[in-house]
C-alpha cells in the first residue's frame, strides 16, 4: 500500500491550534483528482495542499489546491503554509515559485536568528479585478443581519479577486459579531446570481482603528461555514481599498480573523500601484502541528 508523507499546519498564527489549519500531501504526483478531494475531505479542513513536481523546472514546485468540495485556483494561506512546510524541510529554501491554476506566486521565506523557517509571504498571482455589485438586503439575507448593517459609504457590496473571487462587504463593527450564516439564504443568492458559477463566497470586515481591521468569511455552499483565516480574500479586500483612493499608492493593513471561532489570526496585507494593476502581497507566520504518512 502506497504511503506519502504529509504535515500539518497552523497558518497566520504564533500559537499552536490557533490560525487556520493546513493538511500539506508530499509527493503528489501519483494522485488523481478524484483521490485528492478524497483526502481533502478526510482531513476536513479549509484547504489541502499537494505538492508535485512543476512543469517548468525554474519552478519550485506545481501546487494542487482543494477545499472540502472542490478544486481551488487560488487560495491563500495554502500558499503561506506549503512554503513554510517546504522550507523547514529544505534548510536551504530561500524564496519559491508556485504553479497554481491562477499563475505562478512568488514567495519569500521569513527565518528567525537561529535560521528556523517561522513563515512567508507571498504576492498574490494576478492584479486586482471587479465584478457585479451585489444588493446589501442580499448580504444581510446570507448572514442573518438586517441591511442597515452592510455600510456601503466607501463601496457595496462588490465581488473582487486577486485569483479567486469573493462577494466583499463592510459591516458596523457590532455586525460583524452577530453574522450567522444561513445556507438556504446562500443557495438563494448564488441562483440569483449565475455569473458567480458555483461559487458564493462572502468576506465582511470593519474598520478597528488606524490600519488595523476585522474579518470574517463565509462559505457554506463550498464546505466552509466560516475559515479563520482567508488570503485570497483579504488580498483583494487591501487592493479594494487602495483603489478607493486615487491619491495614495500602496495601503499596508494588519487584518485580524477567526477570533469569533476561536482560532484568532493575523494576516498582514500590501497593496501596492503597479504597471500592471493592483497587487498584494500577504505575510504571515506559522506553527508545525502534525506529521505522519497517508495510507492510499
């Protein structure tokens, strides 16, 4: 019976159990998709991450990205905790490059004084992008609040992605405790809105002061009835912003989330102007949990 190694990973956190857990598979390469999601769903969390070999040898590694359903193009704190798993492996392991359905994301190690790997950070593989406004009623629909809770003063509701899309919204802050997501409510939004394809996935923050904000995201129609922690959701979140304001060129926020859930984390966002577009870059540290082999 085929054995590979995999680890297991608290991700935006410094504190064990907290931040948002990572399966990482090793050795991927004789998997199939149907396999994968297999063992994404047993190990139940947001994400798994299997590692392959890339198709262009300049590049570090090929990644394979599933939530509890389905296959993912992007996601973030995968990125973070892949690297972090890789480079406490290769002592070596300086910076990386990532295949991934969205491009390729470039990463950069983060040691402490004594060389351990503690972390990444990762640039985000495409600009920032905007889709359809969605209606607040709708958003308060979906998390059980009354549409005086979505503020729409800087922006509605608008689905953004730096790779993969989510519906983003400001709450009052007091809102933002009180979310509880409904799914009938969520199936309802995603009919009424097919060019989202299957995918509904609602990130809300609120202002904390400075540049320091709060977070939650909800997806309940992919599995995840809420994730402690989202990259690819806080990355176009900080690009949203920056777009806001024609006067600035790059906007730096710490984001704190799961903290509702118990699994309080930080993730540190840079948006930044470029040729190219908006870009972000997310960073944040991690915590070894578990290693072990998987029997397939």
């Amino acid at each position: 019976m085929p054995m590979l190694p995999f680890h297991t990973t608290d991700v935006f956190t410094d504190i064990r159990f907290g931040g948002n857990p990572l399966a990482v598979v090793l050795n991927g390469e004789s998997l199939d998709s149907a396999t994968m999601q297999a063992i994404a769903a047993e190990f139940n969390l947001s994400e798994t991450t299997f590692v392959l070999p890339p198709a262009n040898p300049a590049n570090t590694a090929r990644i394979r990205i599933f939530n509890r359903t389905a296959e993912m193009a992007f996601a973030g704190h995968p990125m973070v905790g892949t690297a972090f798993i890789l480079a406490r492996l290769q002592p070596d392991l300086a910076e990386a490059a990532f295949e991934i359905p969205a491009g390729l994301v470039r990463v950069r190690i983060d040691r402490d004084a004594a060389g351990q790997a503690i972390g990444a950070m990762i640039a985000a593989p495409q600009p920032l992008s905007i889709g359809t406004t969605i209606a607040p009623d709708v958003i308060a629909a979906v998390l059980g609040l009354a549409p005086g809770d979505v503020v729409t003063a800087a922006h509605p509701p608008i689905v953004a992605s730096t790779g993969n899309p989510y519906v983003i919204a400001e709450l009052t802050s007091e809102a933002l405790a009180r979310c509880s997501p409904d799914l009938g409510a969520f199936k309802a939004a995603l009919a009424a809105h097919p060019e989202q394809g299957s995918r509904f996935s609602v990130h809300v923050y609120c202002r904390d002061g400075g540049d320091t904000l709060r977070a939650r995201m909800f997806a309940p129609l992919a599995g995840t009835w809420e994730d402690p922690a989202t990259g690819s959701a806080n990355a176009p979140l900080a690009c949203l912003l920056l777009s806001l304001n024609a006067d600035a060129d790059r906007l730096s926020l710490r984001i704190h989330q799961g903290v509702e859930m118990g699994r309080p984390s930080l993730l540190r966002v840079e948006a930044s102007r470029t040729p190219e577009g908006i870009v972000a870059t997310l960073r944040g540290t991690c915590i070894p949990v578990m290693h072990g082999e998987l029997c397939v």
